[in-house]
C-alpha cells in the first residue's frame, strides 16, 4: 500500500494492482474457507424431528411448535417438516436445568 488518507467521513486508500490482487485474492480466500467450515459444521450436526425433539424434553409436539414460534428453539424446515439440531437442544435442556 502507498497512501491512506481520511477524514471524518471518508477513507481513501492507494495501491497499485498487485497489492489490489492480493488483498482481493486473501479477501476471498478467508470467506472461502468460512464458508466450508460453516458448511462442514453443518454436515456433521444432528438433526430431530419435532416428534423426537417433543420425546426428549418430556412435552407434546404442540409445545415444540409453541416454542419455534416464541424463539426458543430454531428449527431448520426441509420438505415440510422442522428439525431441531441437537446441540440447540443440549443447550436449551443445561439452560432448563440450571
């Protein structure tokens, strides 16, 4: 980088084009790989249907349902149908005992 000039409200940065093609290429490299692990996390994740995350907590599907709507477990929708990961659902039952 040569020159990074600023004031209150704008920053100006000069660099030639081989600086330019490197940040770029650092740029999408990092969000790449932010992706794959992001990705690679959900792959190995476990995933309960309503009725099997209903079993574990001891309640009726309907309250399941009651709690994806108030926030309190998120549900990823695939065909219809809500599953809940598992790790959600190891945190909500510590928080619940706790």
């Amino acid at each position: 980088m040569n020159t990074i000039r600023f004031n209150e409200q704008n920053v100006s940065v000069f660099m030639n084009y081989t600086d330019l093609q490197r940040m770029l290429q650092e740029c999408v490299q990092t969000t790449l790989k932010e992706v794959k692990d992001e990705q690679e996390k959900v792959q190995n994740q476990k995933w309960l249907d309503t009725k099997r995350t209903a079993e574990l907590f001891g309640v009726h599907v309907c309250t399941i349902n009651r709690w994806k709507h108030a926030g309190y477990l998120t549900a990823r929708t695939i065909g219809g149908k809500d599953f809940f990961s598992i790790d959600e659902i190891n945190h909500v039952m510590t928080k619940q005992s706790a």
